[in-house]
C-alpha cells in the first residue's frame, strides 16, 4: 500500500508522558509498514517448541533477572482454542510449512503462563519462555503512523508516580493474547492524549539474525480500526529496510498485507492478499523465507507473494504488536460506535529458523 505521508508527518510526542528513549534513529514509517517506496489451518493451537531453544542470541541480554509482576488484566480474553495435544517445553515440533534444511534458532509457543517475562528491559526469560521487550525501541511517548494507541505493560507509569496497572497480555492454553482496549477515565490523564492501551512484543533485547524462515501462527481481531502485524527491523537502529510478514486490518478480515521497505527499490516490494483466508475466523500461519536472494512470503503453506532481488543485508530482529487507528482510514480506520472491545490478537507461537 503506497502511502504519501513523510516519516516526520508521523511522529508525535504525547505531552506529560515519561518514557526511556535509546538515542537518535528513524523510525519506521509504519507500525507493521502498509508500505513500500514505490490454506487451511486448524482452530487449536500447535505443540510447544524444544526446550533447548532458550531465545537468548549470543552477546545479548541474559534474560535471568526477574521482572515486575503482572498486575490485572483490563478485560478478560476471549477463550483460547482447546490444545490439540499436551503440551510440554520438552516436546519439539516444527510446522509442516518450514523449508528443508533450516533449524529452530527461537521460539515462543507460550506454554509458560507468567507474562512477567514481558517487560520494558526483557529480562526474566528462561528455556522454552524467552523474555520479549514491551516497547519498541523509541520511547512509548512518542507516536508513529498517527496511531491512537499507547504501548504498555503492567509496569508503565505514563506521567504518574505508581504504575497504572494496564495489562495488555495474557497467556492461557498456549495462546499469547494481546488486548487493545479504550483507556478508563483513572488512566487517561497519565498518558496524554492517546485514546486506547493495547501491546506489542518484539526480541530486539534477545534474539536477532540475518536470513532465515520466520512464522508466526495467529487469529487476528474483527473491527474497525484494529492493525495487527508481524514484522522485522534491522538492530542497527535505521530504518529502512523492514520487512512485514503480515499486517491486518480489522475493516477488512480477508485482506493481509506483505512485502519488504527499503530505500531505492526497483520493483513494487509488497502485495494486497485478498480473499485467500479470514484472517479473524481461526488460527492461520503467516511466514516469510528471507534469503540473500528473495524473500518469499506465505499464508498456511502456501506461496503468495515473491519480493525478488533486494539490499536488506544485515541482521534483524521480530515484533509482534496490535495498533489502534492510523493516518490512513483507507487502510486503517480509526475505531467508531461499531467497534467490539477489546480487540484481541491470539498468537499460537513465534518461531525463526536458520540455514545449517
């Protein structure tokens, strides 16, 4: 999707909002990317993967410190899908989907319940239940794509001195669900002039690679302004390139959005799917194989879409989040009366895979 607003029209700083920032970068010209310069899946979720997988890539954080408990889930998440097998951290499987010849380098299947492992710093993690940052790497007061939404976690404080209590996380029978709700009147005021909470995870902290085969398995929410994505950005800190695995968009469940950004492109590097599944009727798996070559995007093991020659080179790693509203209400609308809450995106697991 070819949007025409500059970087700088999409950043915006919340006044009155504390927040850590990391130094100076570009940040990414959308939540998921919407766009560039220019199946059948059953309803449980899958089985865990191997123990062995900690999550933690060499010379990153270590994940062993512990992390501020959880405080109440806001709204109480729609009732996962029954497992189709018991699931345990010492069982290993791998999807049907991932190409010949690659190795699970990380992955969250969610079997561990304790969502104190996602946190501003990740840290916490243990084998099988790799620690997940809550935040991209700007700080959460400052806002991109026009987006209505803050990013939180039980430990946020917005402009208050105590945290606010806003916990957009919730694992149970295997399933991360991530809510995107509207702010009670107690809150509001502590998170300037944002309308909604909602969450994002990424590995920026834990796990990072050049290349490879990433998958996620998800149920996307039905509505109107609901933006889920599943993407990568370079740990460089620059920003482009990008490549989105997939981004939804509630106001339209049949359509998935997938390509690469990057600057100086010759050929159009993403693709509207439409028609190809409900993104909100079920679990669906969601893939890309990104090579020195190609990156090949898929939906339930099926190719749709080839990027074909690019410049992305250098390592990088995921996010998972669940926007609220953007500048575009052609792709992404901002919520209205019609709009369920919460929103919820399910995430069954999150794998990535190397070569060798």
């Amino acid at each position: 999707m070819k949007m025409t607003i500059s970087r700088r029209d999409f950043i915006v700083k919340v006044p009155g909002v504390v927040g850590a920032g990391l130094g100076t970068f570009s940040l990414p010209a959308c939540s998921g990317g919407g766009s560039d310069n220019a199946e059948s899946a059953s309803e449980a979720p899958d089985s865990a993967v191997s123990d062995a997988t900690t999550g933690v890539a060499p010379g990153t954080a270590s994940g062993n410190a512990p992390a501020p408990a959880p405080a109440p889930s806001p709204a109480s998440p729609a009732p996962a899908p029954a497992p189709a097998a018991a699931r345990s951290g010492s069982t290993s499987t791998k999807s049907a989907f991932v190409p010949d010849g690659y190795r699970l380098t990380f992955g969250d299947d969610f079997n561990d319940n304790d969502v104190s492992r996602i946190n501003e710093d990740a840290v916490g993690g243990r084998p099988g239940a790799p620690a997940w940052r809550s935040r991209y790497r700007h700080d959460r007061n400052t806002i991109i794509n026009g987006e209505k939404q803050v990013y939180v976690d039980s430990a946020y404080r917005g402009s208050g001195q105590t945290p606010l209590g806003l916990q957009p996380f919730s694992i149970a029978s295997g399933v991360l669900t991530i809510s995107a709700t509207p702010l009670a009147e107690r809150v509001a005021p502590f998170l300037g002039k944002q309308r909604f909470a909602s969450g994002c995870i990424t590995s920026e902290l834990t796990h990072w690679q050049q290349y490879g085969y990433f998958e996620i398995r998800a149920r996307m929410p039905k509505g109107r302004g609901f933006w889920p994505a599943f993407w990568l950005l370079p740990k460089s800190a620059a920003w482009p390139p990008e490549i989105d695995v997939f981004e939804g968009t509630g106001a339209k469940p049949t359509n998935v959005h997938l390509g690469v950004i990057e600057k100086q492109r010759g050929r159009p590097g993403s693709r509207w799917v439409k028609d190809v599944v409900d993104t909100t009727d079920g679990f669906h798996v969601y893939a890309a194989e990104w090579t020195a070559d190609d990156v090949i995007f898929s939906i339930d093991g099926k190719e749709q879409f080839r990027a074909g020659s690019h410049r992305i080179h250098e390592p990088m790693y995921m996010l998972v989040n669940l926007a609220v509203g953007s500048k575009d209400p052609g792709f992404i609308p901002d919520p209205d009366g019609s709009t369920p809450w919460p929103g919820q995106l399910q995430v069954d697991y999150v794998r990535a895979y190397s070569r060798g």
